[in-house]
C-alpha cells in the first residue's frame, strides 16, 4: 500500500473521503487489491501469534496484578520475522497430494495486507473468553468437578455463537462511514508507520522513530511500577497525610475507597479496565467522567453516611458479599452440596445478602444504561437506522473505503453466517442437555439467549462503534434467567454467557472486519481468519485455565494461599459472587419483594426517561454543538467497570485521556494525526515486553527483590476497608463502640 498524506483537508477530499475527522487524518484512501493475503506467512505467523497471546493472557489473568498483553506486540514483533521469512523461504510452488492447489512458501516480499491477517489473529488471542470464568467459579470457588468435555464445548459454543448474526448488522456496522469504530485508528496508525516510507520531519522523527522511542521508553520504565516499586500503581495522598483515620482512608483510596487524591504512575494501571485512554473520543471520555463523579462523589458519599441499607456494616467499596453481621456470607449453609441448588431451608434460617453500597448501586445503574441505551438509540439513530435499512435493500455508496471494498473484492455471502448459527447453535444444545444436564440450562434458555443477543447487538454497536465503549449484558442476562429458572448458579453463569458474550463476540468480529475495511482486506479472508482465530483462541484459553486449575494448589482461595501468592483471580471473583446474587440466591431474594434491594428496579425507568429531555433539548437548539455530545448510556454506565476497577483506574485514565485528546488534539492537531496512536501502541507495547521479562526471568525464578514497603502494590490505605457501624468487628480494623 502506497503512502499517502495523514492530513487531507480541503472541501474536495473530504467528500471523497470519510466524514469523520480522525479516520481521515488517519486511515489511507488507496489500495493494491494484488498483494497476496492468505499466504503460508499469514497462516504459521497468525496461529502461532493467536495460541500464544491466548496461554500468556489466560495464565495472567488469574493473577492479583493481571497483565493484559494486546496484539500490539505481535503487530510489531512479527514484522522482521516476516521479513526475514520472505527474505530465507523457497518461492517453489508446493503442490497439494491429490489435488490440484498448489502454493508457495514465499510469494514475495511480505506486505502490509499479511501483516493485518496475522493482527487479526493476534486479536483473537487478545481477546477474554467469557466462559473461562464458568470453569474457575465452578472447580476453583465452589469447589465443584466439571465434565471436560462440556466445559470445552461450552467455551468454543459461546465464543462462535454471535458469528451467525454478525453478518445481520455489516450493513450498519461496517459499511456507514460515520461507524468509525475508533480504537482501530490505533492499529491503523501503527500499520502505517511499520510499512510506510516516511521522511523524517526537520527537527522531529518519523513515526517509527517516535514508536521505537516510546517502546524502548516504556520498557525500561515498567521495572520500576512492575518490580522495584509497586507502590506507585496508586499514590493515595490523602492515606499518607492521616494515617489512622477511616474516614481518611475511605475518602483517599484509590483502590478500595473514593480516590480522593489518589493517582497511578503506572500506564498498565491507567488501561487495565477501561482501554486506552488516548483511544477513546474526548467526548465519551467526558461523558463517561461525569457519570464517574456523579456515582462516586454524589451518590455513594450520600448513601454510605446516610447508612443506606445499612452501608456502615461493610466496606464502602467491596465485590464481595456479607451477612447481616457484616461478615463475609457462608455459602456452605445456603447450597445444596448434592445437585448444587439453593437450600431454601438453609437460607431461610440465615441472613439475607448484603452488598457494599457500592457495589448495590453499580447494579441499579447497570439497569438503567440498559433501558437507556434502547431509548438513546431509538432517539438519536432510529432515522439514520431505518434510512440505512432501506438503502440496504438497494445499493448504498457510502464512503471511498466502502467503495473500494465494493469495487475490488466479493464479499462474503449471507448463508456462511447463517450455517455458522446452525451448527453452533446445535452444539449449544448438545452442550447444556447433554453430559448428563450437568450445565443445569434447559435448551429454551439457549433460544431466548440468542433472542436478546440479536436485539441488543445493533444498539450497543452503535454506541461501541462511535465512542470504544460497551455497555454489557451481563447483569440483564443474569436476572431474566434468575427469575424464570432462580437456585441454579450454573444455568445463571451459562445463560449469561451466552446472551452476553454472544452479543460481544458479534461485535469483535465487527470491529475487527472494520480494521479489514480501513486496510483494504478481501472480506472472504478476514471471515476465514476470524474463525480459525477464535477457534485456536478459545481452545488455547481452556486447556490453560484447566491446567491452572489442577496444578496450583488453592488457586483463587485468598484463605489458603500462602502471603504473597499472585494466584488470587480478581476478576473471577466478581464472576463468582455474581453467581450467587443472580444464580443461587436469585433476583427475587436480592431486588425482588423477598430481597433488600427492591427499590434498584426504579433504575430501570429512570434510563429510559434519561435520554429524551436530551433529545428534545437537541431539537430545539439545534445550534449547541454540546448537546449532540451528551449520551446517556454512557454517562450511566460510565462506572459499569466498578468493580473490579477502581477509582484510581477512572481518575487517572479520565486525566490523561482529555489532556491527549481535547488539549493536545485541538492545539497541536498535527502532532495529534501523526503521534497519538501510535504513543498508545508504544505504552502498550513496552509493558507487554517488560512485564513477561520480569515475570519469566526474575518472579517466576522467586527473584523478589529487596522488601520495602514501596514494593507491595498497594496505596497504604489499610483502613480503606473497615467497617463504621458500631459492634462490627473485621479483620485488622479497629472495633468500633
């Protein structure tokens, strides 16, 4: 692909490009549609790239301090090493025994198009496999067996079922220009400064330069938050300053309190569970801040200290779940330990379950981001919707990318989605009603599952496909089917993956088809990678996690691990005291007439109602540009990470991400164009590199370092937990009278 100028602003370009400013001064308007694609160099490079991305991201991420390596690594490492194969390989045809095809080992110089192929799979391996977390609640929390053979299938089934309406929505998700899907831009901008010859500016350095530099940079930089001094993943000041304050503690904590002063020096800290912050539209990063301070600094403060549902028994920001003596709540008395229901007796004659404040509100919003989202689509979209709905019964011409893809190459037919969905489906089936039902869903839970999925992926596509955010389906998920089918935990987590994950595999594969569409890839070959892909990825991520599961004694278990073991699965931790809200215990005991938290389903009508003054406001001032910005879904969903982020995550990511793309995007919009994404590859790249070489060659040798307390990732806000109800005792904190 040809080098062409980033900046291309005048009338003309701009009507025979892409409506929106960052895809032009980003994404070339060129193509050589006969560059090789699916060469030998693509497949070894990309399956090698998916399997392994996939073992180190798994085996990671059961870790306290879990690493997320993306493909930017991959995107970078793999290019001399398919230079080099192009360099060394035999160009001789190879003829396939029996058959007519032939290819060859080396068909020429290795070119752009191969290097987005083999990303693809990269991305595969980057991505989470949802079930994994079936697996670890089931064998690693509840201390139960799985068949190996249902927990495979349930991971490949749930990872490939949105495929098959995935080719429902590319009309309207891929094809419309002002879909930009903007976290793409990144990989675009780091692809053309890997291939594109660029001369150096006077005084300044190319792309690559700029790259290798903060690479290099960033490298160095990690052994200092990721070795030597933990503590700076969050500096909590207001903690150091008063020291034996609770109130202190819980106002100044980053990570276990309001954050207050609170700030992380450590980029993986800052992109750990909101992505990049110089990624995402200045807009949404404001949207998202306000519904931050409004949930954090207005609603929790007031609900904590007015001891709403009794909030001063337990931790202001706490995942877990409690008593009504604020101790932690005893699963063993409320489960069945034969056929792993709900022991109704159990729980009769126990408590009720209580959540932090918290993590009880992070529920209601969830509920009314939902309903917002349908209501802000309808609003907002719900012309340009059915406009593209009818072009798409004709023939609609889009932007110059849309033309080129359409002028250049076949796309892919609608029946290989749709046999995709029938034999998936199928398999789901097979998955939840065989194995002895040891799945606990019935097969009506997998159609309505698919049902929902189908409805929500247009909406939130719009919005993931406008602003790098997505609201979830996962509690939705989780209460439609603890009401129709409540005491089954199992059958919950499974439906839930399945109507949730689904959905968002749709959409993977979307964004990643959006990436093909701006690098100019034959569709037919994005398709085939993107299965393979997600095959290899979800298999990789099974047998990892399986292996985990059985080799390291206590995994996950904070009470048997020994001091300092990483093996503490954060994340799965959520999945799993999910599970008992929604699965065991079930909706109707937690926020139905038999529950504590009743009044949350009024969320559910405040998000529907949200969005409309915003849209009547924005048809009778037509002219403040501001109020088109507004969108309610994100504002509400805009803790929907909390927890397992904390505050520290959202005030630092949120800083950094309006300095870079509102300061620095509006005054020094060059540098912008030519440096921000490819600053954030940079980061991302550097931590990835340096955080496997500590791990490999220092932490897993037991090479620990010198013991200080600026070692220990922590912000020194011990305190941040306690307990304020007077009687309450809690491990470490003082008892207050």
């Amino acid at each position: 692909m040809k080098g062409s100028s980033p900046c291309r602003g005048n009338v003309e370009h701009k009507v025979n490009d892409n409506p929106i400013e960052q895809v032009r001064l980003t994404v070339p308007i060129d193509d050589d549609p006969t560059m090789p694609v699916l060469t030998f160099r693509t497949w070894i490079l990309g399956v090698i790239s998916c399997a392994l991305l996939a073992f180190l991201n798994q085996f990671f991420g059961y870790r306290q301090n879990p690493i997320f390596i993306s493909s930017v690594p991959v995107q970078i490492v793999v290019l001399p090493i398919g230079k080099l194969m192009a360099a060394t390989l035999p160009s001789k045809p190879i003829r396939v025994p029996m058959t007519k095809w032939a290819f060859s080992m080396n068909p020429g110089p290795f070119n752009i198009k191969e290097h987005v192929l083999i990303t693809i799979f990269a991305n595969c391996g980057a991505g989470t496999v949802y079930a994994v977390g079936i697996i670890t609640a089931v064998m690693a929390f509840y201390k139960r067996s799985l068949n190996r053979g249902a927990a495979l299938l349930l991971v490949q089934t749930t990872q490939l079922l949105g495929y098959g309406w995935a080719g429902l929505f590319r009309k309207f998700l891929i094809d419309s220009p002002y879909m930009w899907w903007p976290f793409n831009l990144v990989q675009v901008s780091l692809f053309r400064a890997l291939h594109e010859e660029e001369k150096r500016p006077k005084g300044g350095s190319t792309r690559l330069q700029f790259f290798l530099m903060v690479l290099i940079t960033s490298f160095c930089y990690y052994i200092v938050p990721g070795y030597l001094f933990g503590s700076i993943t969050a500096i909590s000041l207001v903690c150091l300053i008063w020291k034996k304050s609770i109130t202190a503690h819980q106002i100044g904590s980053g990570l276990q309190g309001l954050g207050i002063g609170s700030f992380s020096l450590d980029w993986s800290q800052i992109v750990a569970f909101l992505g990049s912050p110089l990624a995402t539209p200045a807009f949404a990063i404001v949207n998202i801040m306000v519904g931050f301070c409004l949930m954090i600094y207005i609603v929790v403060p007031i609900a904590y200290w007015t001891n709403a549902y009794e909030a001063k028994k337990f931790p202001i920001y706490s995942s877990d779940v409690f008593d009504a003596n604020g101790q932690p709540y005893n699963l063993s008395r409320v489960i069945n330990s034969k056929d792993f229901t709900l022991n109704k007796e159990g729980y009769n004659n126990y408590t009720k379950i209580n959540l932090s404040v918290l993590f009880s509100f992070t529920y209601g919003l969830s509920f009314a981001t939902l309903a917002a989202t349908l209501s802000h689509v309808a609003l907002f979209h719900g012309r340009t919707i059915w406009q593209q709905t009818k072009a798409a019964l004709g023939d609609q011409e889009g932007d110059v990318h849309t033309r080129l893809m359409k002028k250049n190459y076949e796309g892919v037919p609608q029946w290989w989605f749709h046999l995709i969905f029938v034999v998936v489906f199928a398999l789901s089936i097979l998955t939840c009603e065989g194995f002895g039902k040891q799945i606990q869903l019935p097969s009506w839970g997998i159609l309505l599952a698919c049902a929902l999925a189908l409805v929500f992926t247009l909406p939130i596509g719009i919005i993931t496909a406008t602003t790098n955010q997505t609201p979830g389906l996962n509690v939705i998920t989780e209460m439609i089917i603890g009401y129709m089918y409540p005491g089954r935990p199992l059958a919950n987590m499974a439906f839930k993956t399945y109507g949730y994950i689904s959905m968002a595999q749709a959409l993977t594969f979307l964004s990643d088809f959006k990436l093909g569409h701006y690098m100019k890839i034959p569709p037919k070959s994005m398709f085939l990678v993107q299965l393979v892909g997600t095959v290899v990825a979800s298999t990789t991520y099974f047998f990892t996690a399986w292996w985990l599961l059985t080799s390291v004694e206590h995994i996950c278990d904070r009470s048997k691990l020994p001091i300092g073991s990483p093996w503490t699965c954060p994340g799965d931790r959520v999945f799993y005291n999910a599970s008992i809200i929604w699965g065991l215990v079930g909706p109707l005991r937690m926020f139905g007439s038999q529950g504590l938290y009743e009044k949350m389903n009024y969320f559910f009508l405040v998000g529907l109602i949200l969005p409309i003054p915003f849209w009547v406001l924005t048809r009778m001032f037509p002219n403040v540009k501001w109020l088109k910005l507004v969108n309610m879904p994100i504002i509400l969903g805009g803790t929907a990470m909390m927890p397992p982020a904390r505050t520290v995550n959202y005030i630092t990511w949120g800083a950094v991400g309006l300095f870079f793309n509102l300061v620095v995007y509006k005054r020094f919009k060059g540098w912008w164009a030519r440096h921000n994404y490819v600053l954030s590859a940079g980061l991302d790249a550097g931590i990835a590199f340096m955080g496997l070489l500590i791990f490999y060659a220092l932490q897993n040798n037991n090479v620990n370092g010198i013991t200080w307390w600026g070692q220990q990732q922590d912000d020194h806000c011990p305190l941040a937990a306690c307990p304020t109800a007077p009687g309450i005792s809690a491990e470490g904190c003082p008892l207050i009278q």
